[in-house]
C-alpha cells in the first residue's frame, strides 16, 4: 500500500474540469445537420458537446457495437477463440439487409466473422455469433439488454442484434457513445474497425471483397472506427473514434440526411476536440493498482487491476492544480472470486470532488481453498506466531 500511496502522489499535479462544464462551455455548432448528436473524450467519459443527446432513436446498424462488446466480453474471458468455428444456421443465413452472404451450414472463425460485422456490418455474422455465444438470438438480447443496464444506460433498448428496424429498438446518442467507450476498453477491437478493405473466403471461389462503410478510417487521420448505421427510419448514423496522441475521443451523430452531412458533423466533432483539449493518461487498463486479501480463498490474496485506461482531461494549456487519489476496497471478500469481478474503486479528487471513479477488478480466478488447506494454513499461522 505504501508503495501504492507513493506512485499515485506522482499524478498530484493535474488540472480538470467536470464533464458538465465542458458540455455548457460548448457553444458552437458542431452537429446542425443531425437529429442528436455528443462528443465525448473516451478516458474520462467527459461530455465535450451534445444535442439532443438523450432523444430515443433506431440505432440501426450502430446496433452491432453493442454486439461487438459482448464478442469481445467472451474473448477476453477465454469463453471463445479467435480461431474458433462458428457453424451458421438456416436463420442466420436468411438475413437481409448488409451482409457478408453467409450460407447454411458455413463455417468461419471468430475472427472472420468479426471482419464480417466490423467491416461490412454484415447481418448474417451477428446473428451467427449471438447463435454462438447464447445459443439464441432471445437469449444474445437480453444478454445485450443486461450489459446495458450494468452501464447505467436509461434509455436504451434492444430486440435483435442487427439493428434491422424492430418496434421498440432504440437508443440514444449519450448511450451509443457509452457503449463505444466500453468497447474501446478492448484494444484488439481497433484491428477490425479501423480495416478499410479486406477479403473473406481469400482462397476459394467465393472470394468476398470487405469495404468498410465508415469512410472516415481512410479520410481522416486517426479514426479507427467504430460503426456506421443506415435505415429508411433512422437516416445516417455513425459513432466514430479517432485517437491523436494521447487523447481518445468518440463522435456519435443520430439522423443525418445524407452521408456526407454525417462525416462532415463528425468531421467538425473531432477537430474541435482535438484543437480545444488535451488527455493526461495515468493509468492504461489492466495496470496493477494494489492486492485485496481474499478469505478462505486458494490463494490468500488477489491482484486488483484497473478496469479501463485512468486519464484526465484539461483544457489545452491550462494550469494545473492538485488532485488527491484514493482507492476503496470491497469488505469482507470471500472465495469464489472470478477474473474481471469488481472489488473495489479508484477514485480522484479535485477539491473533495470526485472527478473520476472507477472499478478495479481481480486479476485472475481464486478458488475456495480445500479445508485440508485451510487446516495447514491456520497451523502454519500458529506456528509463526509461536
């Protein structure tokens, strides 16, 4: 702990603002050609411009970032590979709409199929992961619908996977670019959503050729991603991220008319981020915070990491000043504990207060000790105490 005190007391000399107040300093017209819009820097989460940014709208095809997250989710906890096959059935061959042409029956790995929703937003992919992963299409949605409540997103709703129109599937802006931000915590996901072309089936006679809809990862230095949307109902959507340096900001516009109108609001989002702020990274994700001791646990102790990248954001040029930093444990934190469980909170502090909080997570699985272990353990106790 004591060594935990003496590196965050290297970070004490930062300066920020609340989000809020970033977003009432925001003045200019950044998205007038969209329905809604926000503008977001991806560390802190802080609201940097917004309209109409809580208005429930189709999402379309912005949809499959929500199921890129849960993709992700399971290939970060090993449920899944990237290598691994996934067979594709009768329905999830029979999408319309984007597709990479999916016939029943056909295998690919996980990696092509997100290619397939990455890139070419293909449909028949992610109904064939939510197959994968949930065993259902009814079971992959309301696994969607669960992860957006944990993030706290109110005004959300999800029917299908795709973002194919559907009676009641909507979302908004702020929650799109919620879910961005989770997402993004993933760096492997950048590997797909910042491809402009690639090819599927490369060695067969069914060579498919990939082009990304999201233009703006060849136009625009920086943009990585993240997804396009397109319907009748819901016009031009696009929530995009660029990265310049060491700040990561997310662009999200709902109900442009046209997709030139939809790069240009994004256009003019990013470079007002970029020319007006800065990010002062602390910690990147999975940076060992400090250990929590675990009771009746195989081991007698866990490694707490922090969950997503620990950043501050301040206006470019501005002064600095002190902030205080804590870290809050769990109590009383007994075995089972599983890999990503939260066991307690990072917290800074600008003049008592909280300006960024957020979860740290076990490292690693710990299992309930045998009571032949817990035996030797209290004996060994003994003994050292003696």
């Amino acid at each position: 702990m004591k060594r935990l005190l003496s590196c965050l007391t290297i970070f004490a000399l930062i300066f920020t603002i609340t989000p809020s107040a970033y977003a009432q300093e925001s003045t200019v017209k950044l998205a007038d050609q969209a329905k809604s819009a926000i503008l977001i820097e991806r560390d802190t989460g802080s609201i940097l411009y917004e309209k109409n940014s809580d208005e429930k709208l189709p999402p379309a095809s912005m949809t499959k970032i929500m199921t890129m997250l849960l993709i992700m989710e399971e290939l970060d906890k090993g449920h899944i590979k990237m290598d691994e096959k996934v067979r594709t059935s009768e329905y999830a061959a029979s999408m319309g709409g984007s597709q990479i042409f999916l016939e029943p029956g056909e295998e690919m790995t996980v990696e092509e199929m997100l290619k397939g929703i990455a890139i070419a937003s293909g449909n028949d992919a992610s109904v064939a992961m939510a197959e994968k992963i949930s065993g259902s299409v009814e079971q992959f949605v309301k696994r969607m619908n669960t992860k957006a409540e944990e993030l706290g997103l109110k005004n959300t709703q999800f029917k299908n996977p795709t973002g194919l129109p559907e009676e009641g599937h909507y979302s908004t802006a702020h929650d799109m670019a919620m879910m961005s931000k989770e997402l993004l915590k993933y760096d492997g996901i950048t590997k797909f959503t910042s491809v402009y072309e690639d090819y599927l089936r490369e060695n067969t006679d069914k060579k498919f050729w990939l082009v990304n809809t999201n233009r703006l990862v060849k136009f625009y230095p920086g943009v990585d991603g993240i997804k396009t949307g397109f319907t009748n109902e819901a016009k031009y959507c696009l929530s995009a991220t660029a990265k310049k340096g060491d700040m990561r900001v997310i662009a999200v516009v709902f109900g442009a008319n046209t997709p030139k109108e939809r790069n240009a609001q994004i256009t003019k989002m990013l470079d007002y981020a970029f020319s007006q702020y800065e990010t002062h990274p602390l910690f990147e994700r999975n940076h060992k915070i400090t250990k929590v001791e675990v009771s009746k646990g195989e081991k007698k102790h866990a490694n707490l990491l922090t969950s997503e990248p620990i950043s501050i954001l301040t206006k470019k040029g501005a002064g600095i000043d002190d902030i205080t930093q804590e870290v809050v444990m769990k109590k009383k934190i007994k075995a089972p504990v599983k890999k990503g469980d939260e066991l307690g909170t990072l917290i800074l502090k600008k003049n008592e207060k909280v300006i960024v909080r957020s979860p740290i997570v076990a490292e690693k699985d710990v299992e309930e000790a045998s009571w032949w272990n817990l035996f030797k353990r209290v004996l060994g106790d003994a003994t050292k105490s003696s």
